[in-house]
C-alpha cells in the first residue's frame, strides 16, 4: 500500500507555483529519497503532507487520509524532523526531547520504551541534554530534533535535509538509524542534498524540478535510464546533473562557470528527437 500518494498537487504562493501538478507514490517499508535543487518544492512537499500547508489543488494523502483535514490522526503515526530546526531557547535539550516524547505517548508503555532508546541515542550522536536550547550549534539543534524523531515509534519517519548541520560521524550514525528503522519495516520519506547518503541508504528516489516530479524509480532504474553506451552507468549525483546542467547559467569570461558548463555538457543527455 502506498503510505504517501498524491495526485496532481498544486500548492501556489499567490502566483508562484511551489508545486506544480506533483504526482509521488510511496510504497511502505522503503526508503524513498526525494532530491532537487534549492527552491524546487521538497519542504512545501513535506509541509504540505504533514498538514501545515493546505494544498491549493489535487490531493494529499499520507496512510490513505486526508493530509489536511485528517492531519492529527495521522500525525499520531508520523516523526518528523526539519531542516531548520528551531528551539525553545531557555528549554534544554532534554527538556525538548521529553516534551515531544510526551506529547506522543503521554506517560505509558510506550513512553518508557521511547525513554530508553533517547537514552541509547544521546549516547551514539553525542549530545549533552542539559544545555540550554540557546547554546547549542546547528549541529547540535538538529540532533535534538533527530533523537526526538528517532526515540518514537512511528510508521513514517520524514526527514527534510536531516545531516546538513551534521559533521561526518554523525551523519554515520544517522543513516544506520535509517538502516535499523527500515529493517523494522517502517517507511523513511528523507529529503537531502547529500546525494552519496540518498544513494547508500535509499531504495526509491523521486527527482522535483520546479514543482513537478522529474524522475522516479530505482537506484539502478535511474540509472540505466540515462547510461550511455559503452560507458559506465552514471552515479546519482550524475543522474542529477543530468537533469540540470542546462539550467546552469554562465556569464561572458566567467571561467568557473564555463568549466561547469563544459563538465555539465559531457552529462546531457544523448536524446533522439521525440524522447521524454
Ligand atoms: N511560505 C511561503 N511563501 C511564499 N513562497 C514560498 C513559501 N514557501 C516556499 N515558497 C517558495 O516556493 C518554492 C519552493 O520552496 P521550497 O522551500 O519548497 O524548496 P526546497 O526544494 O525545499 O528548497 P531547498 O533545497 O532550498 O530547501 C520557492 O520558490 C520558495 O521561495
Ligand atoms: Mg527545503
């Protein structure tokens, strides 16, 4: 069963269109990795699932419900984690992380369980919870966020630029999470930038350009899609450059830029007249 499916979604800001007619399926129990350049509507995609945006046209479901009018039940089964985390500044850490673990599970069972695996993922990503939220580095918000997130018991794990404050060994420690919480047959729906962790952790991915899905598939389906006879299949991060490098501008006599162009000029695609 699909976990996340919309039809034709269209979120407009007056007259930009974030999303422009998106159609994305998400099968439950994979990995899913959405890319695309700066501004191409991933966080309104998030945003928009998650109920904090209401969807200008087409649909958006998240477990087969309504992302916007059936948003705090399925909240109930959804972690989230954002790119920019923001905090309660005279809040510690702890004091965060506990008030979202309460939030979720009240004082129960579960709420005993998530309070062991906190303890668990302080300890792996290294985090002091009695600071104060104002102290802490980008780095450190996002990983309050992150053991918030990674603490509940959810079916669906979203994730918008999770390690872009995270330093190498840290962003380790995130993906065999991802790898722990995937074996546990949840779904991860994981925005990100860093297209050698989209690669290493995700079974599907989804390419937005400008509001629209460009790409979809697998890993090797991708992959193959843009391989050119003779040589070796293209890595995600040419299979991306693929899909922008005509977007690249360049000024008269700017010799970064021109090299760019001639790098991106040996990945456009070989296409024959009519394709795609
Ligand atoms: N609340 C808003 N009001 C007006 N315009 C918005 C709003 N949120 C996003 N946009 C616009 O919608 C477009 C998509 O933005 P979005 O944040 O979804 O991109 P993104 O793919 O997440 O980019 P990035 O990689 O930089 O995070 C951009 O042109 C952005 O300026
Ligand atoms: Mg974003």
């Amino acid at each position: 069963m699909a976990v996340i499916e919309t039809h034709d979604l269209v979120k407009a800001f007056g007259k930009l269109r974030a999303l422009d007619g998106l159609d994305l399926s998400v099968e439950g129990g994979q990995v899913f990795g959405f890319i695309g350049p700066n501004g191409a509507g991933k966080t309104t995609t998030i945003r928009t699932l998650l109920g904090v945006y209401k969807a200008t046209s087409g649909t958006a479901e998240v477990f087969g419900k309504n992302a916007w009018t059936d948003a705090v039940s399925i909240h109930e089964q959804v972690a989230y984690v954002p790119g920019d985390v923001n905090l309660w500044p005279t809040m510690s850490g702890g004091e965060v992380i506990d008030f979202f673990l309460r939030l979720r599970d009240g004082s129960g069972a579960a709420y005993a369980a998530a309070q062991k695996r906190r303890e668990e993922l302080l300890k792996n990503f290294e985090l002091d919870p009695t600071k104060k939220c104002r102290s802490y580095s980008k780095g450190n918000r996002q990983k309050v966020a992150l053991v918030a997130a990674l603490a509940s018991d959810v079916d669906l794990y979203i994730f918008d630029e999770p390690t872009s404050g995270l330093d190498p060994l840290m962003e380790k420690v995130f993906q065999n999470y991802v790898a722990e919480i995937k074996a546990a047959g949840k779904t991860i729906f994981l925005s990100s930038h860093i297209l050698s962790e989209v690669e290493r952790l995700c079974d599907n991915v989804g390419i937005i350009r400008k509001g629209k899905l460009v790409e979809h598939g697998t890993l090797d389906e991708l992959r193959s899609r843009w391989e050119v006879k003779g040589e070796a299949l293209p890595s995600l991060e040419e299979v991306f450059m693929k899909q922008y490098g005509d977007e690249i501008h360049s000024d008269e006599g700017d010799e970064e830029n021109e090299m760019h162009k001639s790098i991106f000029a040996q990945y456009m695609p070989k296409k024959k007249a009519g394709d795609r």
